[in-house]
C-alpha cells in the first residue's frame, strides 16, 4: 500500500457507476489499494463491477431499497473510524446522492477527515454539501474542489450571496464587474481559505489563492465526446496525486516529472519563498494540473480507437498509456 490507499464515499441506490470510476481512476493511475464507502442498496452493484475496489456498505441513508434496514450512523463512524487509519487520502462525493441522512453522516465523516489532517477532495454530490455548508471546508488547505461550471455557480452564490455570478457575468449590467473565470476561481478560493478549485471543463482551470496566477490545462484536439463519468475518475486520480504530492512536499522536493508537467504548462506556477504550507500547497497544484493532463490525454486515446463510441470504460483502458506517455516509468526487465 506505500504507493497509496483510497478512499471514496459515495454511491446510492441510483449511482453505482460513480464510486466505481473513482476507485478505477485512482487504481489505473497508480495507487495500490481502493475503497468504497457507500449505502447498503449500493454495495452489491459496485462489487459486481470489479474485484479490486473494498467495498463497505454502512453508508446511512433514509431507506434501503435492498431490503432490511439501512445502516445506522453508529455502524458508520465505527467502520469510518477504522477505514481511516488505513488510507492516504479521501474522495468524496461520486454518486453520493442527496439523500438527507446521507448527507448528515458525510458531514460528520468530513470533520474527521480534517482531524485526521488527510487530503480531500469534493466532487459531485460532494460539492451540494459543501454550498449548504461552508465551514465544513472553509480553511482547509490540504482540501480540493473539483466543480463543473454548475456546480462552480452553486459554490459561488454560496459565498457571494444569490444572483452575484450574474452581477460579473452580465456586461451590461452597471453594477456588475466583468471578471474571467480564473479570477472568480481565485476570489472563491481566497474566501473559502485558500482550498484549491480545478473547474473542469474543455479546458481547466486551477487556482489557489496563496498564488497570483492560475493554471489551465489544455490540450491540442482534444476529445469532442464528454461521457458521463470523466469526472468521476478524475477524482480518483486526483486522490493518489494529492497524496504523493504531500509526500514530495515533506520531503521538500518536487518529482522528476512534475517538473516537466510545469514546463508544459502554459502559466506556468508561482515560485513563493519556501515553507512546508506553501510547498504542500504547490505540490497539491502541480498534481491537480497532472491529473487533469492525464484525463484529457486518455480521452484522446480512447476517442481516437473508438470515435463517438468511446465511453468512459474506454478511458480508464486508456490512463496507463497516457500515464506512460507523459509520464515514463523505465521497465524494471530492462536492468536484468
């Protein structure tokens, strides 16, 4: 388990893809070990899909379309309590639902995860959480939010209040501030306590508020198809990327490779005085900016073997030959 241990929350009655994509995503791109948390009506779909992710079904919620009675928040912190003390870092959010006892748990779940001091990241269902309550992330620097533009909205009038996104957005209204989608990034970052936020997108943004620049993450061609999913496993790739790049950071250094994704992009990050909390956050912007390169490089390939039949099964077949491309691991037979 050195090279990683992963932890999603989530999956319901209706989304079962979700967490299974998270866990794939973090798997495929290089951790060793997945975990599911999830509602009981949803562990048996998600075992069927792969071998390799645990699964634990004491996730609450109000009802358990399986049959019996669904698990209770006791069960869960017991279970979560244990879970904890054996993986790196935690994603929460994929196909979680909006269920009410649900999200009451996963509030819970969430402050033991800042106690614990893991990296945490928040996607999907994950994100309606957070915008009903700020403080469960407010000031959390090892914490990142992964919105689409939605669900970006969402975050936004949270902080600002209701109607402010279209106050900057509308020109032609002379009270509002036209500002670019990296500037929002970086005033929400900065009011939520410098969290860093990747806005996913054709081309994503990446900002944190220590830093006066953002990064964007583009690629030449892109893929046209968009699946439902793509999401989902980058949260898991942002999982083991978090971790390794807090293990870089305590070791006050920045991998081989990171170096060269900094080269390649085109805003290339900030270099602040040294410190731990600058160089944790650094490190967590640089393997945002891997993950999101990593994603779009396996659409491409998958797209370019299946058209506007590739879906994100295919993406994930595709992450080792991306991973291997712009991030080369020499054979171990080549030294024999």
């Amino acid at each position: 388990g050195q090279a990683g241990r992963i932890l999603t929350i989530g999956g319901s009655q209706n989304y079962t893809g979700a967490p299974y994509y998270s866990g794939m995503g973090a798997l495929k791109t290089g951790a060793d070990l997945a975990f599911v948390l999830c509602t009981r009506d949803a562990a048996i779909p998600i075992k069927s899909y792969s071998p390799e992710l645990m699964v634990a079904p004491v996730l609450p919620s109000k009802t358990n379309h399986m049959g019996g009675d669904s698990a209770s928040l006791e069960e869960c912190e017991k279970q979560f309590s244990e879970m904890i003390k054996r993986v790196n870092s935690v994603c929460i959010g994929p196909g979680l639902g909006r269920d009410k006892t649900t999200m009451n748990a996963c509030e819970k779940l969430i402050k033991r995860i800042r106690l614990e001091n893991l990296p945490l990241i928040v996607d999907g269902d994950g994100l309606f959480l957070i915008s009903q309550n700020l403080d469960l992330i407010r000031g959390y620097k090892k914490c990142v939010l992964t919105p689409n533009p939605p669900e970006f909205k969402r975050l936004y009038e949270a902080v600002n209040g209701e109607g402010s996104m279209e106050k900057v957005e509308n020109s032609d209204n002379p009270q509002g501030e036209k500002k670019t989608k990296a500037q929002l990034l970086k005033e929400l970052s900065s009011k939520l306590g410098n969290v860093t936020i990747v806005q996913k997108g054709e081309h994503d943004i990446i900002a944190n508020g220590l830093f006066s620049e953002t990064l964007e993450c583009r690629v030449d061609n892109p893929s046209p198809r968009r699946s439902g999913g793509q999401g989902d496993v980058l949260s898991g790739m942002l999982s083991v990327m978090m971790h390794w790049a807090l293990q870089a950071a305590e070791k006050d250094t920045v991998p081989e490779w990171w170096k060269e994704v900094q080269k390649g992009s085109e805003n290339g990050a900030d270099s602040p005085p040294a410190g731990k909390e600058i160089n944790e956050t650094r490190n967590m912007v640089l393997a945002c900016y891997a993950s999101c390169l990593l994603l779009k490089r396996s659409a491409q390939l998958a797209f370019d073997k299946m058209r506007r039949g590739s879906t994100t099964p295919n993406i994930i077949d595709e992450v080792h030959n991306a991973s291997q491309e712009l991030f080369p691991v020499e054979s171990r037979l080549s030294k024999m």
